[in-house]
C-alpha cells in the first residue's frame, strides 16, 4: 500500500507539473488548489481505511486474547 509520503509526493508532482503550464497564473493557481483539495479528500480516505484496519486487528487480537 502506497503511504501517505507517496501519496504528497505524488501530488507534489502533479502540482509541480501544473506549475510548468503555459496558462494564466490564475488558471494554475486553480489547478493547485483542485489537487491541494483532492489530496486532502485522499489522505483523508487513506487515514479512515488505515483506522478500519486498526480496528479490525483489535477485535481480531481481543477475540484470539
């Protein structure tokens, strides 16, 4: 599973990348604002799978216990 350095760094990329556009400023600073949004919805998925993983392994080790 990719973690959550890969996955900033995959945006960082993708911003860095929007960066060397021949568009407006204002129109890149959208495109970064969109993948700044996209990443925080993502890494916020990732943490709520991480944590249901988390907790599935607590009923798992309790139930063993």
């Amino acid at each position: 599973m990719i973690g959550l350095g890969g996955i900033t760094g995959l945006f960082k990329t993708a911003g860095d990348i929007v960066d060397n556009l021949h568009t407006s400023d204002e129109e890149r600073l959208s495109l970064k604002n969109a993948f700044v949004e996209l990443q925080g919805s993502v890494i916020g998925d990732v943490l709520e799978y991480q944590k249901s993983l988390n907790d599935a392994q607590s009923t798992i080790i309790t139930a063993e216990a």
